[in-house]
C-alpha cells in the first residue's frame, strides 16, 4: 500500500512540474531563415556566336570564411562577422557555380554547358578562386564580388586564361531582403561579364 501512495505522488510532482514548465512561456528562438541566390535575369543573346565546344563549370576555391552559408558581412577593416538567424542554401561558391551554369546555358552559343557536380568530360573548364563575396558595411553599404576566373584545358591541364573580375553593388539599406537583391544584381552583372569574357577566349582557341 506504501508503494502504491509513493508511485502516486511521484506521479503527481512530475505532472505539476511539467505543467508549471509549459505555463512559464519560455523563450523560444526564431527560426533560421535561409535565403536562395535570387534567380539570374539574363536573357539569351540573340545574336551569340556558336562555337561547338563543351564547358564545364567548376566550384570556385575559396577560404574557410567564405565555405559556410553564413551571410557574411565586413563592417570594419579586415574584420569579418555574419547576418544573425540568416544564412544562404549553400556556401557562396556552390551558388555561383549554379549561378553561371544557368547563365551560361540561358545565353546559349556552346554544344553543352556542365558542371563538377556531375564530372562529366568537357573540352575546357571554368573554375577560379572566389576571394570576396560579402557585403560592406562602410559610409555606402555595398555588395563585393571578386572572382579570380581560369579557363583550363583539362587534358594538358594548362591554363588557357585567367582574368580578375570585382563588382560592386551600392544599396539604400541593410535589410536583408535588400541585401540578398544587391547579391542577385552583383552575381549577374559577373555572369555577364564571365560569359563575354570565356566566349572571346574560347574563340581565340579554336581559331586558326
């Protein structure tokens, strides 16, 4: 009889306890929010040279701030910190990637468009070194997006061409919707800019 009184206001402490928890409104953290790189807005070229080569797309390298999906942001000098409660689909380097493999099939103008993601065979490869791709916290809030770009024969594994490219997109404010649309902007203006830049050196290799 002893055991069947203890059991019962054991029983009966634990209901009051779990009851005084869920009454207590505890604080609950917000969910994380992720962000897609908005969709490219380039259209296809109507007049595009047709050069019958394929291209394979690579991952650019990168440094361990820029592989995370943390929105990174560079408010003071060469200080580095990151958007609370946000962050992007994927690491910076994997949304180029897809970035351009859009761009580059919407433009049109080659046999295929490919990327390491599948590791398939392709006449040349585009890859680089993404060195910034972060927002500027400064007097005029900017998007930076610094591409060292290489064209790469994957048979001689020579580099065929290798170009810099740097935009940068001003913004009104820091809301984060603001700040993934100056992104969208600053990654087509790079694709644009890629896509003339890789056609005028593929031409230049199967030229006589």
């Amino acid at each position: 009889m002893n055991l069947v009184r203890y059991v019962i206001r054991i029983t009966c402490l634990i209901t009051g306890v779990m009851g005084l928890i869920a009454c207590t409104g505890l604080p609950t953290t917000d969910a994380l929010k992720v962000y897609q790189l908005p969709e490219t807005r380039l259209a296809q070229e109507a007049q595009r040279p047709y050069l019958p080569l394929s291209l394979r797309i690579n991952t650019p390298y990168t440094g361990f701030a820029l592989s995370s999906p943390r929105i990174i942001v560079n408010a003071e000098g060469e200080q580095l910190s990151s958007y609370k409660g946000v962050r992007w689909s994927d690491p910076p380097p994997a949304l180029l990637r897809e970035h351009f493999a859009t761009a580059f099939a919407r433009y049109g103008g080659l046999a295929s468009i490919s990327t390491d993601e599948h590791a398939l065979h392709a006449d040349m490869h585009l890859g680089g070194d993404l060195r910034r791709f972060y927002l500027e916290d400064r007097s005029t809030p900017r998007v930076v997006i610094e591409l060292n770009a290489r064209i790469v024969n994957p048979t001689s594994r020579r580099i065929e061409a290798n170009r810099t490219f740097k935009i940068e997109q001003p913004l009104q404010d820091m809301q984060i919707l603001h700040v993934v649309e100056a992104f969208g902007i600053a990654a087509d203006k790079l694709a644009e800019q890629l896509i003339q830049w890789t056609f005028v050196q593929l031409q230049k290799g199967i030229d006589p």
